[in-house]
C-alpha cells in the first residue's frame, strides 16, 4: 500500500492517505472530502504561492535602484560620522574639527612659508644641485607637499566631491571663471591705458617663460595653481564663514601676493596698488568657485587650466612674431 500525503480541506492538516483510496476523512477535524478535490486545492495554493513569490520579487527588484539610493546615503552619512569620531583623536584633523586657532596657526604657516620656506630648501638643495632651475622646481614642490600634509585630511575629501560631480562643479567654474576673466581684463585695459605699462610680475613671469620655457611652464602650469589656491583658498577657508567676506579677503590677498616682488625689491611705487584689481577679480572668481562646490581641487583645476591658456597664447605671440 502507497501512502501519499494531502491536506484537510478545512483545517489545512498534514493526513496521511492510501493512494488507491478516493475519499479522506481528517482525523483533526472530522471533516471528509474527496482526494481530487483535495488534490485539485492543493495545486491552486501551491501555485498560488509561487505566483506571490514572484510578484513580492518583481516588487522588490523594481526598488532596488530606490533602496540602493536610500541605503548609500545613509551608509555615507555613517561613514562620515565615523571618520569624524575618528578623526578627533588625530592630530591631523579635518579644519571644521580643529580649534579656530590651530586653523589660524596653520593659516600663518601657509602666508608666511610661502616667503620663506622654498627659498630655505632652495639653498639647501643647492649645496648639491648646482642647477638653479632644478633647485627652485624642487624647493616649490617640497613646499607643497608641506602644504598638502597640513590640510591632507581635507583635499582628499575634496577630489573626492570634485571627481564624484566632476560635470557640475566645472559648470559652477566656468560660469565664475568667465566673470573674474572680464573683471581682470577691465582693470589691466583700464590700468594699462592710465599708466601705459603692465606689473612688474607680468614681466618677471615673460621673461621667465622666454628664457627658460619648460622650467616656467612646470612652475606656472602645475606648481603655482597647487600651491597659491591651497594657501590663498584653503588655508583661508576655515576661519571665515561669510561666502563674499571670504571672497574678497582671498581676492585682495591673492591680488597683493603679486605686487609683493616690487615690495621685497624695495621697488614698490604707490601705482602698483592698481594692479591689485586684476588679479583680485580672478582671486575672488576662484574663491567663489571653490565655496560653491565644497572642493579647493576646482579652483586648481580653473587656475592650471588659465595659466595655462595664458602661458601658450604668450609663447605663441613671441615665437610668432605677433
């Protein structure tokens, strides 16, 4: 005798049942049915079942992209909770965890090391490489890689936000980039009319870029964009809340840092304060930049990408003969 089992009609319990039998009658209950009916039922749940199945999967595979958004979010605010629980036991901390300060300290390291430090490890490096170029490359890279262990915690956030809206972020440049760009060229036609010359650093960095082309383009394409925004915009950033007070300031410094040759040189005439404007209009472009989109790596991309611009359209026109 074959034993097969089917499932009460009524109450849903487990019978064991002759196969060659036609009716059942539930030992639970006490109700009686027939095995085809029972057969018949229970081929109805089971596929009824399956079908439930595959609509809660149907319905859980269409949230998915919702789920994996909602998760992400909430995994990369955990995440950023625990770097910053973390990062307070550290000496090197991001700026918004450290004192106002030890902001204010590191901010006079990045003013002051910019006068001092390179021209320091210049002659160090001097003593052994003979070459003055090759000196002054290395001594400004050494200095940014000072600079880049002060605020390291910070710039590598930073690209990450500059490379994760890459598309947004140059957008936001551009957009301040093209204002600055029209505010300097106003004050240097303005400037150029009325005193009927250019600044002294212009002319420092042509005749730089004409007699020693590549050392200039590496300083002026790579070395001064990195360097000038991390301690013009990066340095600045964390002691001054205030968006346009914060523009201005980097703009105005930005601007004087390059009138500072003529000061050093004992040079300095009171015209030289004009050609503050020009390069304070792109200071303030570029701090605007990197407030809007949260990264300094924006400005540095904009700063390289002018000098850049500048630097060939320079050699172009001497080279040419234009």
């Amino acid at each position: 005798m074959k034993i097969k089992e089917v499932k009460c009609k009524n109450c849903g319990a487990s019978l064991k049942i002759d196969e060659q039998s036609k009716k059942a009658k539930c030992e639970y209950c006490k109700t009686e049915f027939l095995l085809e009916d029972a057969e018949k039922d229970g081929y109805e749940f089971e596929k009824g079942r399956l079908k439930a199945q595959v609509e809660l999967f149907n319905e859980i595979t269409r949230n998915v992209p919702q789920f994996n958004s909602v998760f992400n979010k909430k995994k990369k605010k955990l995440d950023e909770i625990d770097d910053e629980e973390d990062d307070q036991s550290k000496i090197f901390k991001y700026s918004k965890n450290r004192k106002w300060y030890v902001n204010l300290i590191f901010c006079l390291i990045s003013f002051i090391g910019l006068l001092v430090i390179p021209s320091i490890i210049y002659l160090l490096l001097n003593l052994v490489i003979k070459n003055s170029n090759v000196c002054d490359i290395l001594a400004n890279i050494i200095f940014i890689l000072i600079l880049y262990l002060m605020y390291y915690k910070d710039l590598n956030k930073e690209f990450k936000i500059f490379k994760n809206n890459f598309k947004s972020n140059m957008k936001v440049a551009f957009k301040y980039y093209i204002v600055g760009m029209m505010g300097m060229v106003f004050f240097n036609l303005l400037i150029v009319t009325v005193l009927k010359d250019i600044s002294s650093n212009e002319s420092q960095v042509r005749e730089l870029l004409f007699n020693d082309t590549i050392f200039a383009l590496i300083s002026i394409m790579i070395i001064a964009p990195i360097s000038e925004e991390i301690i013009f915009r990066k340095s600045l950033q964390p002691l001054i809340k205030n968006k346009w007070v914060y523009a201005i300031c980097c703009g105005l410094l930005f601007g004087g840092a390059h009138i500072l040759t003529n000061i050093l040189n004992n040079a300095f005439v009171l015209s030289d304060l004009f050609y503050i404007l020009p390069y304070a209009s792109l200071g303030v472009s570029f701090a605007l930049m990197d407030y809007d989109t949260k990264t300094t790596v924006t400005s540095i991309c904009i700063h390289a990408f002018h000098n850049s611009f500048t630097a060939i359209l320079l050699l172009i026109t001497y080279f040419g003969g234009i």
